[in-house]
C-alpha cells in the first residue's frame, strides 16, 4: 500500500500543469499575477484617495470571461467609454468550426489566443481582470487568462 512518505514524495514529484496550462504559482509559491484589491469604503461621504479616482484611467482595460456549459465567450471592454475593444468566443463561425468542443479546456485556450491577437491589432496590451463572486480563479478561467499572459497581454488578476 501507500505510505504516506511515499504519498508526499508524489506531491513533490507530480507536474505542475494543469491541461497545458501553468499552475498559479511559480517557484517561490508567491502568485505572479495577482494584486490585493483595495477595500471599498462603507461611509459614501468618505474621502476618495487619488488611486480609486485615477484608477479606472491608469488601468482602462477589463477582462470579461463566460463560460457556460455550451460556449466560451471573452471580451476586452474599455472602463471609461464601456466599448469593447476585442471579443472572442466559442460561437464564432470561424473558431466553431474548427473545435471538437465549444467548452473544454483547448476551447479556453483557443478563445485567449485568439482574443490576445484581437486586442494586439487595437493596440491594447494590458488588461485587469477581478473574477465575479462565484467565480473561482481555476480550470477554464485560468486557461483564458493564462492564455492570453502567453500570447502577450498583460493581465493583473484582482482576488480578494
């Protein structure tokens, strides 16, 4: 049987890529790619520090994933005009036809390809994304975002 020695040496040992994609954390177990996001304040009458205020001007550019049990649709939107600059997904004709599946991982993959080369002709090379309440950061949405670090677009993930 398995002792649990051996169990921990398998730990060590086990790949740390999930589907091609690479694990969230890297070598000094920190997360590369992910910022604290700042507290919003209860009190309306407070005072608005200078970040939260530039904020949406120093980082114009948000994320946005869905991923349902069909398809997989990501789009780049521009925080201040609300336009969305690139979009990618699943439902496409030209990315439909060549997927076995509209909702797997090489799916995700495909779409954050994809989605990076779109919003590299708009000339945006920087995104934010902060993942929706029930959202985890892991498997399909990880693969979008891990996708598009690789294909050149630099994404900051906000976890709280």
């Amino acid at each position: 049987m398995n002792s649990p020695a051996s169990i921990q040496l398998v730990a060590l040992y086990s790949p740390r890529s999930f589907f091609g994609v690479e694990d969230f954390l890297d070598d000094n177990n920190s997360r590369p790619y992910t910022y604290q996001k700042e507290k919003k304040s209860k009190n309306l009458q407070k005072h608005v520090s200078f970040k939260q205020r530039t904020i949406a001007y120093m980082e114009p550019f948000t994320l946005d994933v869905f991923i349902s049990k069909r398809f997989v649709s990501a789009s780049l939107t521009h925080r201040v005009t609300c336009k969305q600059v690139a979009v990618a997904g699943t439902n496409s004709k030209d990315i439909k036809a060549v997927l076995q599946s509209r909702s797997d991982i090489p799916a995700c993959l495909a779409v954050g390809r994809i989605l990076a080369e779109r919003a590299r002709e708009a000339d945006v090379y920087t995104a934010s994304y902060t993942p929706r309440e029930r959202d985890r950061f892991e498997g399909k949405i990880r693969a979008v975002v891990q996708s598009l670090i690789d294909n050149g677009i630099d994404v900051k993930v906000y976890l709280d």
